[in-house]
C-alpha cells in the first residue's frame, strides 16, 4: 500500500525543502518507500476534510490504509520502526536514536522557530531589534552543546539514524540565519544529510511543487 502525505500546495519557502514535509519525504526515500502526494492550500488546510487528518490545520500528515498521523515525529518514527534503515537493530541504540529525535524537535528546533517568529511575525514590532540578540543567543546556546557532543563524528550515534534525520532537517533551516557557520562541525554534519542520496530525492520531489512559487526564507 502506498502512503499519502500531505503538502502545501504553494510552500512559502518556495521550494528549499524547509518545510515539515521534507523530512517526511527525506524518511520515505531513506527506506525506498515510494508515496504519493496530496497538495492542500492554506485555505483547504483549515476545512474539515484536513481538519479530520490534522486537528491543528498543518502539513504534514500521513496516510497508510485506516492509519492517519500527523506530526512530523510521529510519522517519521512510524516509518522507522515499520522498515529497516533509520533505526539501529539493537533495543538500546534505537532507543538513542529516538532521543536524537526528541532532542531535535523538542529542544532544537524551539528556540529555532522563535527566530522564525521574531524575523517574520513580529519584525515589525517596536522591541524587534532589541529581542533579536537575545533570540539568536538562545539558539547558539543548543548549538554549542550540539557542537559538543558532535564533535568531528560524521552522525551523533555511529552510523545515520532517524535522529540525524531529524537534526539535520531542524538545523537546515538556520541557513540564512548565518549562525551554522558559527559552528563548522555542525555545518559539515548539515552538508552531510544534504548530501544523501534519499535527501537529493526527497529535496526533487518537492520542487516542482514548489520552485518559481511566492516564498520566503
Ligand atoms: N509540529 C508539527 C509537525 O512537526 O508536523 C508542525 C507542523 C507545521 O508547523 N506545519 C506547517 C504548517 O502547516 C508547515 S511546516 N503551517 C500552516 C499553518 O500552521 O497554518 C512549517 C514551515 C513553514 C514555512 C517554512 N518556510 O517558509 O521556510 C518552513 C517551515
């Protein structure tokens, strides 16, 4: 059976494979599961037909039979486990691997998105160039301690698993931001995923959807 996800029928990032689905297509092409692709407008997001898939109104979701998920994690991690690939075969180091992930969208990519909050939902505010430093300190600080523990290593467990997976799609979005090159290991790590095979794939899927498309980022 072939999986359904859905997409912005217009990304905003205009086809740099920053958003959410990226990862999903990056999971799916790791494990050579081929999917198909349901575009939803902004406007469709929000309707009850998509509402029913993702209470939240957002991309992605995932359709496999009578199986709906949403959220990025989620979906990713259901891929892992169910094919072989991203997840190490022993207990204890797939259980890392799943760290990795959490670390990502739960400790990463927060201060990230507030970055993304401050430049283009609240630029215009008075107190926006005085919150900015604070904003872009808040993300060095979890780069660093990435940095760390990353040091010259390829992938943060041995060999590449869902939770670089993760990373990687989380960081990539600080491009344009300047502060990857802050830190080398981590631009290298970034350069690596990018640099995969099943991240080529994924990253051409998406852009015709997407590419000469009203954007930012
Ligand atoms: N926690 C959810 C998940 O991980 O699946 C978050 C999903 C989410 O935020 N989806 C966004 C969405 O649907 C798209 S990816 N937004 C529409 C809405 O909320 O109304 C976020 C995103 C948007 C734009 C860029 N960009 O332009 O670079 C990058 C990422």
């Amino acid at each position: 059976m072939v999986p359904i996800i859905t997409v912005f029928e217009r990304s905003p990032d205009g086809g740099k494979g920053l958003s959410r689905d990226m990862r999903v297509r990056w999971a799916l092409a790791e494990v050579g599961q081929p999917y198909d692709v349901r575009t939803v407008s902004f406007a469709a997001m929000k309707q009850s037909a998509h509402l029913k898939r993702q209470t939240f109104g957002q991309i992605p979701t995932y359709e496999e039979g009578d199986l709906v998920l949403f959220e990025s994690g989620s979906i990713v991690l259901h891929i892992a486990q169910n094919h072989s690939g991203l997840l190490p075969a022993d207990t204890n180091a797939a259980a890392r691997a799943i760290t990795w992930m959490f670390a990502a969208l739960n400790t990463v990519e927060p201060p990230i998105l507030e970055l993304q909050n401050a430049k283009f939902a609240e630029g215009d505010r008075p107190w926006a160039a005085e919150r900015m430093p604070l904003v872009r300190d808040r993300i060095r600080e979890r780069l660093a301690q990435l940095s760390d523990y990353l040091g010259d290593a390829d992938w943060l467990e041995g060999g590449f698993t869902a939770g670089d997976l993760m990373m990687v799609h989380v960081v990539l979005r600080l491009r344009p931001s300047g502060l990857l090159d802050e830190f080398p290991n981590i631009a290298s790590y970034v350069a690596r995923g990018e640099s995969r095979p099943a991240f080529r794939r994924a990253y051409e899927a998406q852009l015709p959807e997407n590419v000469s498309k009203p954007g930012r980022g």
